[in-house]
C-alpha cells in the first residue's frame, strides 16, 4: 500500500539488492520517498530498480562497492546530480564470510580475510557518512541509520571475530558521530539485529538457526520487513530526539 509518510524524503540505502536492504528500500519506497539503491551485485540491483519503478516507486541505482571511497563519491555524485540533497543513509551493507557454511576460527582465519570485513563493514560504514554529512550540514536535517549486530554484544559462534569486531566498532562509531552531529540536527541511530531470515543466514545450516530459535523468547527469526519497521522510527519524524542509540532487533534473543 503507498502512503505519503516521506513523500518529502530521500533515502540511500546499501546493500540494497538483496535480503534487509532489499526490503527497506521497498518499505521506504511504499511510504513516498525517493530511494536511492547501492550494491555491488549490479545485475540484481538493477532488477531490484525496475522491481522498485514497478510499484510507482521513484528509485535509482548505482553499483558501488561501498568499501572503495572513490566508488562511493561516484555514486552520490550520480544521485545528486539526478534528485539533489540526500537527508536520509541507511548503512545497511555487509559481509559475514562462510567456509563451508562455518565462520574461521581465530587461529585458521587468514588476515586478507580479516582486511577484507574491515574494508566492507566499517570502512564502508564510514565512506558514505563522510560523503553525505557535509550536505546534511548544510541543510540542518539528516538521519543516519547504521547496521550492527547481536554479535557486537555477544558471543556469537556462528560468526568470526571480525564480523564481531566491525559490528562493535560500528557501534561505537554511531554514538561518537551522534554527539558530533547532534549539534546540526543530524540524529545517528543503529540497528543491532538478531538472527533475520535472509540469504546470509540461510548459507548456514536449518541447524544453526533451529538452535537460535530455541534460545529466541519470541521462538522463530525475525523477517527483513522487521527490520526495516524499527528502521522507519529511526529515520521518522516521530524519532527527532532520538540519537546514539543502537536498537536490538533480535525477538529478545539478547537483553541488555
Ligand atoms: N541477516 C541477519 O540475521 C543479520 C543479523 C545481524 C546483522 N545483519 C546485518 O544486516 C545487513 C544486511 O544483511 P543481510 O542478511 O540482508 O545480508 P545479504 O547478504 O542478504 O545482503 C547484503 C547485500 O550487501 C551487498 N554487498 C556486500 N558487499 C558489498 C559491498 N562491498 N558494496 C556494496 N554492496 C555490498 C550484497 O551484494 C548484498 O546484496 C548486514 O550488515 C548484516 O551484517 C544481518
């Protein structure tokens, strides 16, 4: 159903191509505002775009590895010159590597490896932030989402230490950027999600995750449309007072 809720809004989205990403850009789409879609698989970004156009919805799309900075400018610079000042980044995109379905352990993980979480979870967390907020500044409004994790709070085996780290490290990156920002009206949120039924979690096997809905109070995975509901409050008008906080959307799976 469309709405009107951010008819007045621009919205970038990374890792818009597939799984949550995929699904937020279509929530925020369906509520009116214009969505700008990023992802490195371009074929299925741009079938996620013409998905998107389908529905009535004003979308464009650029492939861009968001770990490469110059990769990043090029597509803001193509978003910009098409719908001009982008008050909204949902910093969704990033990798959680699988061998055979099983994360490295510490002692086996290659440091390529570990460059290479580094690069895409927390250097392209950054890269888009650092490009847009000189524009929020400028404009006095801005909200930016980021992705975190359970994993950032928690040990979680499914995962390598990387993924933990870059997720932590992108925690503590959201509340310094909120008190920075805070002073020009610019609100710096995250997301922490728990086990959400995607690709990524679907490369892992049913048991892994069956243990995961045993350990979930609400008792199954949480879907992407979930995610993209607490995402909305983040990004919304009813959310202005609202910044530093990182919201866990994990069925109660972690407490804190
Ligand atoms: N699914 C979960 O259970 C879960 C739990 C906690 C956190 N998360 C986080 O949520 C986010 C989305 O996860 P998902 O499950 O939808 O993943 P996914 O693998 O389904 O989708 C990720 C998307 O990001 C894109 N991408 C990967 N590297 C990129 C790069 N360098 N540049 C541009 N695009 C790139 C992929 O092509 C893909 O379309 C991730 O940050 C992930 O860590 C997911």
């Amino acid at each position: 159903m469309q709405s009107t809720k951010f008819k007045a809004r621009t919205v970038l989205v990374t890792g818009a191509a597939s799984g949550i990403g995929a699904k937020i850009a279509e929530h925020f789409g369906l509520l009116g505002a214009t969505v700008a879609i990023v992802d490195l698989n371009n074929v299925v970004l741009e079938a996620k775009k013409n998905e998107l156009l389908a529905k009535g919805i004003n979308a464009l799309a650029y492939c861009a590895d968001i770990s490469n900075y110059e990769s990043c400018k090029k597509a803001y610079d193509y978003f910009y010159n098409e719908i001009g000042f982008i008050d909204t980044l949902i910093n969704n995109a990033g990798i959680s590597p699988k061998h055979d379905g099983k994360p490295y352990k510490i002692w086996d993980l290659p440091p390529e490896e570990w460059n290479t979480v580094v690069n895409v979870n927390l250097n392209g967390t950054f890269n888009f932030i650092r490009i847009l907020v000189p524009e929020m500044i400028n404009n006095k409004f801005g909200k930016i989402i980021n992705t975190s994790s359970v994993a950032a709070h928690a040990f979680l085996p499914i995962v390598s230490c990387h993924y933990s780290a870059t997720k932590a490290a992108i925690t503590g990156l959201t509340r310094h950027l909120a008190g920075e920002l805070g002073p020009f009206n610019i609100n710096v949120n995250a997301v922490a999600p728990g086990r959400i039924e995607t690709p990524m979690v679907t490369a892992v096997g049913e048991e892994v995750n069956s243990t995961f809905i045993t350990d979930t109070p609400l008792g199954r995975l949480g879907t992407p449309q979930e995610v993209a509901d607490v995402i909305e409050f983040l990004a919304s008008d009813q959310s202005h007072f609202v910044t530093g906080q990182v919201i866990d959307v994990s069925g109660g799976w972690l407490m804190r």
